[in-house]
C-alpha cells in the first residue's frame, strides 16, 4: 500500500475514534454561575468525562407565579341549518308548483343544503393564555406568555428555560459549586462548605511539617565545644547557629 492511502486510512481510523469518545460523553447543563465557582482544575476533570452546556443566568429560573385566561372560542352552526332550511323551502315550493313529492328526495335536498351551508361555518378553537413570573438565576423577576390548545399550566416552584418556558431539570435551578463539586468531582458538600480548597488544606500541611521538624531540632541536645572551651550542653540548633562543633 502507498504512503497517501495509509495516511487517509489512518485520519480515518483516528476520526472515528474521537468521534465515538465525543458521542460516549454524556452532554450536561451547568449554570454559569455555578461554574465560575469552581477552579480551573475542577472544570477540567468535569470537560474530560462530559460535554458541559453552559446555561446563562437570564436563561432559565423558577415560576413564582402563574394566572391564565380561556380564549377559546366556539364553532358556529347557523350555515347549516340555513342551509338545510332554504333547501327544504326550495323543495317544498317546487312540489307545490306541481313537482312529485318524495319524502326520500327531502331529506337528501335538505343534507345536501346542510353542507353546502357548513361551508360558512367555523370550527371550534380551543386557546389558553398563561403568564408565568419567573425569578430568573440572576436574581431579577420577569413575566412570560405562553398562547397552548390545552387548558394545562406549570405549576409554581418548577425549573423552566425561558423565554420558551420549557421544563428544565429541576437541579439546574439548585445548582451551586458545592453540588458540582459533589456529583461530578467527588468531594462531599460537607467537606466543602465553608472549608479551605484541598489546595489549601495540603499547603498548610506542609507547613506543619516543616515548622514540627524544625522544633524537633531545637530539642535535640547535644555536646557543643567551640573553640578552646569546654563542651557545653546545647540543642543542635544553637550549635549550628554559633558554629561550634557537636560532639557524638
């Protein structure tokens, strides 16, 4: 096989890989807000196992408050029955003027004039009007209308996107960098609220450390003999401090 047609087999191969790594990935909605809690570390891990959907503040909140309005309106039937009244009149009249009555052939003019007149008929239209106050992420309350055939509304306290008012998952409205944190970084809400970063906790370790091991060497005693005088007890700091000599 030449160079070229490895090559294309190998983007190939390579593409449909990533491809199938990207589809495998679980796409999540995550409130902006929430993010900008976290660090840069912990949004990372996050994008490695799944496609985040940043959802604005403006873009979705609670309902707070709902009312509605019936518009429906009602079909007519007048056209029909005029209709069918004119045509029996027309029927009649005929008979009268010498015609041949049928009973059979009445009732068929009268159908007939029924849906000729029907024509002129409108149909019944059945239409709700909502308004929803929404308490927006970013704090602000705001209204929306919803126009729907059905005379079902949402109730108050669900997590809805606007300005289509559609139903959200209702965590998206409770999101906070805590539960972030919790459900895709493991790290218990407990441990993070109120509490230093592990960063944090793990700098002031070290810290610990190092300020322990040094008081552990100032307790150490040694014999310390600096210059021509005698040996004098001392910790192995002090003795390094005015260069003497520790003495085993």
């Amino acid at each position: 096989m030449s160079p070229e047609p490895r090559l294309i087999l190998y983007f190939t191969i390579l593409s449909l890989l990533l491809s199938a790594e990207v589809s495998a990935q679980q796409l999540i909605k995550i409130s902006q807000s929430a993010w900008l809690m976290l660090t840069p570390v912990e949004r990372e891990f996050i994008q490695k196992k799944h496609i985040v959907d940043l959802i604005e503040q403006d873009a979705f909140g609670t309902i707070i408050d709902n009312q509605g309005i019936n518009e429906s309106t009602s079909g007519t039937s007048s056209g029909a029955i005029l209709g069918s009244a004119v045509a029996n009149a027309a029927y009649v009249d005929n008979v009268i003027k010498g015609g041949n009555y049928s009973a059979i052939n009445q009732l068929a003019v009268g159908i007939l004039g029924a849906v000729l007149g029907s024509t002129l008929d409108s149909k019944p239209n059945p239409q709700y009007h909502f308004r929803y106050a929404v308490r927006l992420e970013s704090g602000s309350v705001k209204y929306f209308d919803e126009t729907k055939s059905d005379p079902f509304r949402h109730p108050v306290g669900v997590c809805v996107s606007v300005p289509s008012i559609s139903l959200l998952d209702q965590e998206l409205c409770t999101q906070t960098g805590a539960t972030l944190k919790a459900k895709y970084v493991n790290i218990p809400v407990a441990q993070t609220v109120g509490m230093p970063s592990v960063l944090a906790i793990s700098t002031n370790n070290e810290v610990e450390q190092k300020r322990t091991k040094n008081l552990d060497n100032s307790s150490i005693q040694v014999d310390c003999k600096l210059g021509d005088l005698a040996p004098v007890k001392t910790s192995a700091e002090k003795c390094e401090l005015v260069n003497g000599v520790k003495i085993q």
